[in-house]
C-alpha cells in the first residue's frame, strides 16, 4: 500500500487553472491540522483554513472554493525553486517559454502601462 502524501508546513505548492494553462496559482501552507490547512497566496494574503480531501493517495485542498473549475492543490504539486512564490512562478514561466519570452513579455507590459499613463496625462492638459 502506498504511502499517503500530505501537506507539509512552510511548504509551497501551485496547479494550474482549468480554463488557462498559463496561469499557475500558487499557495503556501503556514498552519496545518489533521483536517485543514490555512494557505497563502503569492501576495502574501492569508486565504483562510481549506479542509483536506484525500485523492488517488494524495491529500488535495480547494483554496478558492468548491465550484465546476476551482483550482485544485494536490500535496505532490510542489513549487520548485527556492525564494518568494512570485520568483518561483516567474522561474516556473522562465524554463517553459525560455528567458528571452519572459523579457520581452516584461517590456510589452512596461510600454502598455507607458501608453496608458502617457494617455492620461494628454487627457489632464
């Protein structure tokens, strides 16, 4: 039989949604009972205590709730990588796309937010 694999305090774990393949959701456990977990978020928000369900040998918590395409956290899901969440996912977005993706995603970001302000302030004269 084999072994059952929980949730480990100071851990951090992430999936991926259901609807978006690149969005990753990622979560840290920072308390733990025999039936719930209280999770972090990536911005470092105490979402509240989660009740563990147990599937395929593996305990799983909804840190969004219950509803038809919730995230699901499962206890083999680990982040890899050492730092804050947010470094670790953008390591995560990094090795899949590759650094060069990451970096002119960066830039598209910056000249949008750019235009944006740009345009507000065209607006105020």
């Amino acid at each position: 039989m084999e072994e059952l694999k929980k949730f480990e305090v100071g851990q951090c774990y992430y999936t991926r949604a259901n609807g978006d393949h690149n969005l990753i959701y990622a979560y840290q456990v920072t308390k733990r009972t025999a039936k719930t977990v209280i999770l972090q978020d990536s911005r470092g928000k105490i979402i509240g205590r989660r009740k563990i369900s147990v599937y395929q040998g593996c305990e799983t918590v909804s840190p969004k709730g219950s509803y038809s395409m919730a995230p699901l956290i499962c206890a083999d899901n680990v982040l890899p990588g050492e730092g804050t969440l947010r470094d670790r996912i953008e390591a995560i977005y990094r090795k899949e796309r590759g650094e060069n993706e990451a970096e002119r995603c960066r830039l598209m970001i910056r000249q949008r937010m750019k235009m944006m302000f740009d345009t507000l302030q065209s607006g105020k004269e």
